[in-house]
C-alpha cells in the first residue's frame, strides 16, 4: 500500500538529530590462506550419529558461478549431494553446501553413520569431480538456477526480507535489487561453474561422532 506520510515525518523527526556521516571502514571479503594439506579434525560428544563438515577453499572472487554451483553440487532437492549421496546410496540421513561468500569458502555440511564416513566422503569428492568434468545435464542446470532465483525473489515477499536484503548487499558493497541478480545468476554459463568447481580445494575436514561406540 501507499507510504503514512505522518509516520514517516515522525520517523524523520525523530532521527534528524542523528549523525548520519559516519565513515565506517570494513572489508567484507576476508579470505584465510588455503592449506596445503587439509587438516583433519575429529571431536567425541554426547551425540548419537555423526556430524561432517567439508570445508572447501578457492582463490576465485567469481561469487555468482560459486553460487550456482553450490547449489548444483547441494543447494537443492534435486542436486547432486541429494538424488545420489543421500538418496540414491543412502550414505547420509541430510548432506547440503553453501557458500560462504565473505571466506571464499564451500560448506558440505551432513550427518552420517560412524561406518559410512569415508564412503561419505569419497561419494562426496566425487560429485563435485563431476562437476568440474562438466557431467551434469543442461536441464539440472537450468532448474538450479531457476531454484535459485526463486529463493532470491522470496526477499520482495515483505518489507522485513527487503530490508535484511539490502542491508545485507550493503555490506558486500553493492545495492542490487533481487530482481538485478537473478539476471546475474541466470547469465552465469556451465563454463563458469566448471571452472569454479575447479578452483575449490578441500582445506579443512570436521568430524564429530559420538563418545561411545
């Protein structure tokens, strides 16, 4: 609906005496040097399955290509890490990826069986090989980046998502509406995501299992 112009002056009169200059310097990318060898990290708790958490790494800044192939690798119902990790061989009870922008960093987050946490891993390695090998149909290509840009039009649903979008692009240093990137995220070509599967190189593996067997 049409803006209250009284509640608007009343907002504006009560801020108006705020400093609104303030130069705040930061640095929203702050990237970790990618280890040489990945380091291996196993933590015994009080659970009842265990707990996964590949961290993979890339020198890349292409952001949108990452985004896209996150998701292909395991960002929806249809991706890779899904319909054959989880489904399919039956190796994890959930196994997704995300991208942490500011770290340059892929998450593969699942949760295993003690017994199947190599084969996890392996099938894991593999789906984002096959990535990088370019095998993955145009038709799941397309369907991710439309999953995606379903996700990103979902901000324009209420002015509380609005806000923590744009306070969000923001911080990255941009002012893009949703609508903006979603012709980003449907411009980015399988090359691209080839080549950003490619870049990423396992850094870090965290496995929490239980205390007793």
């Amino acid at each position: 609906g049409k803006p209250n112009l009284q509640i608007n002056d009343m907002i504006f009169k009560a801020l108006e005496k705020l400093d609104r200059n303030v130069d705040i310097e930061y640095n929203f990318s702050v990237p970790t040097e990618i280890k040489s060898e990945p380091a291996e990290i196993t933590e015994k708790y009080d659970v009842s399955q265990c707990k996964m958490i590949m961290a993979y790494k890339t020198d890349s800044a292409d952001f949108y290509a990452q985004k896209v192939m996150s998701a292909l690798m395991g960002g929806t119902a249809f991706s890779l890490l899904f319909t054959n990790v989880r489904e399919k061989l039956s190796l994890c009870y959930y196994c997704a990826s995300n991208i942490l922008e500011c770290k340059r960093v892929m998450l593969i987050d699942s949760g295993v069986e003690k017994s199947n946490i190599d084969k996890a891993r392996t099938e894991i390695e593999k789906q984002l090989q096959s990535i990088s090998d370019g095998e993955f149909s145009d038709e799941l290509f397309e369907n991710t980046k439309s999953a995606l840009c379903n996700g990103f039009k979902s901000n324009c649903d209420s002015m509380e998502s609005l806000n923590s979008w744009y306070f969000t692009q923001r911080i990255r240093g941009g002012e893009a509406s949703p609508d903006e990137i979603n012709e980003i995220i449907r411009s980015v070509s399988k090359e691209r995501v080839i080549a950003s599967a490619k870049s990423f190189k396992l850094d870090t593996v965290y496995v929490m299992e239980p205390e007793v067997e």
